[in-house]
C-alpha cells in the first residue's frame, strides 16, 4: 500500500488530487457498485465482484450524481439513482428535464426506467429497492405527478414506514439523509445519535469489535457537502483501528473483512490476527472516457 500512496505525490512534493469513493453492497449478492467521483463533475460507475475482487468499469457520466441517494437492488443486478445535468436550465424546453431518478443495469447508466423531476432542482430524487422488481421513489408526498418514460419494468411503491416516519421520506426537499441513513439502517447499521454536525451508526463486526460511521454535514477540502469518517472500535468503546481518513467504509460480513476507501483506492482489511490489509483496486488510475452501454 505504502508504494500506492507514494505514486500520489507529484514530483514538485505535493499531494495529486485523488478520486472520491462511494460503493453499495448488494444485500443478497456477492456483488457492489462503485461510484468514483473527479476530477470536476464526473463519475465512473463500477461494478465489483466480491467473490473474486474483479472490477468492471461501466459508464462516466458528466453533470451532478448523488450516490447517497442511489441503491442497489438486492440480487445487485440494477441501480437507482439520481443525477442532473443543470445546464440544461438555459434551455426552456429542456427545464423540466434537468434532473431525473432512473433505474438501468449495473455497472451501466442507461436508464430502463426513467421519472423527471420537472423541475430545475436538485431537491428529492433516487430512491430504494425495495425487493427486485419494486421501487420506492423520494418525491414529495404531495407533490406533482412524475414524469415517466421509461418501460415501466419496475413497479413503484410506498416507502417503508420507517423512511415516512422516522426520517420524512421526501419532505423538506428530500436530501440525501433522507434516502442514504435508512438504506444503512436497513443494511445492518444502527443509528446511535445526531447531534450540530452530523449523525454517528455503528455496525457489530467479529470479536466484540463495531464499525463506526460519521456521516457529515459541511463542506471542506478534498470532500462534498455530505462525508464521512470511520473508526473500529473494541468492546470498551476504544478506537483499535484509525479509519478517519476512509471515505466510505463497510462491512463484507460472508468475506468476514471490513472494505473501504482511502486516497481513491478500494481497500479490504481482515479481522484476522495479523489485520492486514490489502488494496483491491486503483480508482485514481482511471480517466474519463466516453461509453455505451450495451443494451
């Protein structure tokens, strides 16, 4: 890893800017997407088979995506996600189409499902699986009907009663809180506390050990509006694994590791003995690159 790291330094001795990193685990499958973000406003999805920790790079896309408001479905065959191209506002006809939630076919973007927002605004958009075939989309409760053009291959439903209840599933404008805390609830975190700066969830590991999660709320150097920070801590509450400088961190319980991301590499770390840890895979390597999908 050290021989990584050293490769980001350019040769006048500062740091290269590296690649953001987000991931989802299919909750039934062996498989995750990954969304590398950079330089400016674009990002490669990346389909990723845990069984074997091959990589397949899929499409870029250039405008505005919000991966805390995506999800995987759980045989990890297919993504929801939320994205908007806001120059398309300077075009009247083209106002109402700036920003969309579509579903289409890992590690692919092109939409087999797709709902407009009709507006100008990065408010609400994305949304969860429910199982396979189900959707439950964030838009207002009351809000305007969606346009839909898609095949209509995925049914739309009402969202859990926890998304309603305990976090205002598309009030106050359906940020991404809205739609990324209950996906972690869902998939094994616990929610512990919020407090001025964000919110704090804990997931059990092995051996008395937790993985704990800072999701956050402000804008800095080297990350978005919404962050994160990470460390694994004992039975005793002591921090036994520094994972502040992972910006996404999960827990791969059948491969009984921890995965995450640091410096724009994919990383995986075994609670063996010896902790070790392993990179997986270089996202700053990649470069932009145009595609299509092939369906």
């Amino acid at each position: 890893m050290r021989q990584l790291f050293e490769q980001l330094i350019d040769a006048e001795g500062g740091f290269m800017a590296t690649a953001r990193i987000q991931a989802i685990l299919a909750r039934e499958a062996a498989t995750a997407v990954v969304f590398r973000r950079g330089p400016a406003n674009k990002t490669a999805v990346i389909g990723w088979d845990l069984k074997t920790d091959t990589f397949k790079v899929g499409q870029w896309f250039c405008g505005s995506f919000y991966g805390y408001r995506s999800d995987l479905s759980p045989d990890g065959k297919h993504l929801i996600y939320f994205a908007g191209k806001y120059q398309r506002v300077v075009r009247d006809e083209m106002a109402g189409k700036s920003t969309w939630t579509a579903v289409s076919r890992v590690p692919y973007l092109k939409a087999i499902d797709l709902w407009f927002n009709g507006s100008a605004s990065g408010w609400n958009g994305g949304g969860h699986f429910i199982d396979n075939r189900s959707v439950a989309l964030n838009r207002p409760p009351y809000g305007e009907h969606l346009l839909h053009e898609g095949a209509g291959r995925f049914k739309v439903v009402q969202p859990t009663a926890q998304c309603v209840l305990r976090f205002g599933w598309g009030a106050h404008g359906g940020e991404c809180p809205q739609v990324y805390l209950p996906r972690l609830i869902r998939d094994g975190w616990r929610l512990l506390g919020e407090d001025d700066e964000g919110w704090t969830l804990q997931r059990s590991l092995r051996k008395g050990l937790v993985l704990q999660k800072r999701f956050l709320v402000g804008t800095g150097e080297g990350h978005g509006i919404y962050w994160e920070r990470h460390e694994v801590c004992d039975e005793k509450g002591e921090v036994v694994i520094d994972g502040s400088n992972w910006g996404w961190a999960d827990w791969d319980a059948p491969r009984k590791r921890i995965v995450f991301a640091e410096g724009g590499l994919i990383c995986s770390l075994a609670l063996s003995e010896d902790r070790s840890r392993k990179v997986l895979f270089d996202c700053n390597a990649l470069k932009y690159e145009r595609r299509l999908a092939p369906y």
